[in-house]
C-alpha cells in the first residue's frame, strides 16, 4: 500500500518536473532577448538536476547523486560564463 | 514500481511521498512563472522558488529514504543544496547586473540611470 503511494506520487514529482522543464525550455526557445534565455538556462538545469535526483530515489542508487552534482557545478560554470559575455561581449579578456 | 520500496515502513514513505509532491510542485510554480511574468526584471525572481524551497523539499526527501533504507545516515545530498544555495544568488545578480548594463546602453527607459552617471 504504502509502496504504491510511494510509487504514484514519484510519478506525479516527476510529471511536475518534467513540465517545469519544458516552461523552461519554452523560455529559452521564445525568450524575447538574449537575458531570458540565459536565465532560462539556468532553471533547465537546476530542474533537470531535480529529475535527477528523483530518478535515483526511484532506482534507489547512489549513481544518479553524482550526475546531479556533476549538473549542478557545470551549471553554476556555464551560467557564470554566459552572463560574463552578456556583460562584456566575451568570456575570457 | 520502486523496486525498494516495499521495505520502507509507512512513517518514512509518507514524508518522502509528500515532500516530493511539495518539491516538483513549488518548482512547477516557478518556472510557470518564468514563463508567465512579464519583464526580466520579474521574471529573475521565479526560479529562485525552484531553488530554495523546491530543492531542499526533494533533497529532503532523498535524504530520508537513503537514511531509513540503508539504517544509516546518508547525507550527502547536503552538498549539492549547500552549493546550489551559494551559487543561485552569484549567477542571478550576474545576469541582472549584465542585462542592467545592456539596457543602458541601448537607453532603454525602462530603467533607471545609473547613480554615477547623472540622466542626460
């Protein structure tokens, strides 16, 4: 019973993700200029690192913490970069 | 079906069940928002719901079923709240500030003139 409980609402936490991923994607897709892309960006992976998390819960293993990590540091890496080049126009000077 | 699930006693599966449902929802919520609101200057502050209060409630739960699965405590999902938690307010003031910066320069009216520089 209480499995099952377990299992339904898992599927329905990843549902809900899935679609703020999709609102995210569409944000980036459509974003009028190039700062809502950007910040567009940034919620797909923090949503994507989430799916993550909850598809290790489903599985119940360890390996899906460590792709979660790897997302959450190369987002932060990637996010960083692309609002330096908004500001100067290149990442690196 | 949760192929470990069946061992879980219900005092735990409630919580995590729960707080998964509260996590993916407060997320869904700010990216709606992302979607919804109308200027950027709004629209930065919608996916920080995702990542405050949306990511702690499923990190949470991660927590409490590793722990209560593995009768030990299991809390390495600390580090990935920790780091996000430090690096969401860095990456949004760096793209405010970048996005504030490319308004003044196109003179855009819709913001206000920076202090050192008085409105021409």
């Amino acid at each position: 019973m209480t499995a099952m409980v377990l299992s339904w609402c898992l599927l329905l936490a990843q549902l809900m993700l899935a679609l703020a991923m999709l609102c995210a994607t569409w944000r980036v897709l459509r974003g009028p200029r190039a700062q809502d892309r950007v910040v567009g960006l940034d919620t797909l992976y923090v949503n994507a690192m989430l799916l993550l998390v909850t598809f290790g819960i489903r599985s119940g293993t360890q390996v899906y913490f460590e792709a979660a990590l790897v997302i959450a540091l190369l987002g932060f890496v990637s996010t960083a970069a692309l609002a330096k080049f908004l500001m100067r126009g290149e990442v690196i000077e | 079906m949760i192929p470990q699930a069946a061992e879980l006693p219900w005092f735990a599966a409630l919580p995590v069940a729960l707080l998964l449902l509260g996590g993916a929802g407060l997320t869904l919520i700010g990216s709606i928002g992302l979607l919804r609101l109308r200027s950027f200057y709004e629209r930065v502050h919608a996916p920080t719901l995702a990542t405050s209060y949306g990511m702690g409630c499923i990190l949470i739960a991660s927590m409490i079923f590793f722990s209560v699965l593995q009768t030990r405590l299991v809390i390495h999902e600390v580090v990935i709240g920790a780091f996000i938690v430090l690096t969401t307010p860095v990456t949004l003031m760096l793209v405010a500030r970048a996005a504030l910066h490319r308004d003044r320069l196109e003179k855009n009216a819709t913001v206000p003139p920076s202090i050192n520089q008085p409105a021409t």
